[in-house]
C-alpha cells in the first residue's frame, strides 16, 4: 500500500510535521513509562529481598521436615 501525500505539502514539511508527532508522544507517553518502570523495578527488589531470607523451619512442610529427620 502507498501513502501518498496532498499536493502542497513537501517532504520537508512531511518530515517536520512527522517529528513534532513523534516528540509529542514521547512528551504524552514518558510520565506513564516511567511510572511503570520504577513499579516494576520495586517489584523486583522487593522480591529479590524476599528470596533472600534465610528459610526457618516454619516455612517449610512437616512431612518434609519429618522426613528429613529420619
């Protein structure tokens, strides 16, 4: 399929135009990327720092623990 462009209208001006439409979105879209990415990256800390308990027996099954034992 080709686009094609009105008469008039130049590749410059195409090209601008393309642009400040780009720029506009990372402007729209960067507050909500961020806010996505610094929940994501606390996610995975808190996660990180959950793994790295040490396990207490409590945590783990009485059938294992009692066959462990034996």
């Amino acid at each position: 399929m080709r686009i094609r462009r009105p008469r008039g209208v130049t590749v410059q001006q195409l090209m601008v135009v393309t642009a400040v439409g780009f720029l506009g979105g990372v402007y729209i879209w960067k507050p909500l990327i961020l806010k996505f990415r610094s929940e994501n990256t606390q996610q995975k800390e808190e996660s990180v720092k959950e793994s790295a308990l040490p396990v207490s027996s409590k945590a783990v099954p009485t059938n294992l623990v009692a066959e462990t034992v034996k």
